[in-house]
C-alpha cells in the first residue's frame, strides 16, 4: 500500500497542502497513532504524525482509512476522539 503522500497527492492533486505531508506516514501507522494518542492523551498528535494541521486533510485520510478498514467513518472519527 502507498504511503499516505502518495495516496494523498494521487486522490488530491490539486491541494497545495499534500506536498506538505509526512513522506513516512501510513495508514498502517495512522491507524496505530489513533489507537495509542488515548495513552498519550494528545489529539494533536494525529496532525503531527500527517504532517499538515488542517480538519480537510484529516478528514479526507480518516475516509480513505475507514474505507480500507471496511469501517464506517463515525469509526476511525471515533478513535480520535476517544
């Protein structure tokens, strides 16, 4: 599987801010960052792992993850938020 910049510039080629990604995360790892940020109690760190701090990206790479997943959306937001 690409990496989250590729999938990301690939499905969004006309955002600026996908130059800007993490060139080594993902979604693998993404999915582990969600998992674990409850034990760093630090949301923030989803937007530090991606490597860009915008709610469009996040939600954008969080669709994409419930889809291979084969998950709702409502469940990778879920594990963010908890």
């Amino acid at each position: 599987m690409m990496n989250i910049k590729e999938y990301y510039m690939n499905a969004y080629p006309t955002d600026e801010l996908g130059v800007e990604l993490n060139e080594n995360s993902t979604f693998v790892g993404l999915l582990d960052v969600l998992n674990t940020q409850s034990v760093n109690d630090d949301s923030d760190y989803v937007y530090e792992y991606i490597g860009v701090v915008d709610s469009i990206v996040r939600e954008r790479l969080f669709s994409n993850l419930a889809l291979v997943l084969n998950k709702p959306y409502d469940y990778v937001y879920n594990l963010w938020l908890n």
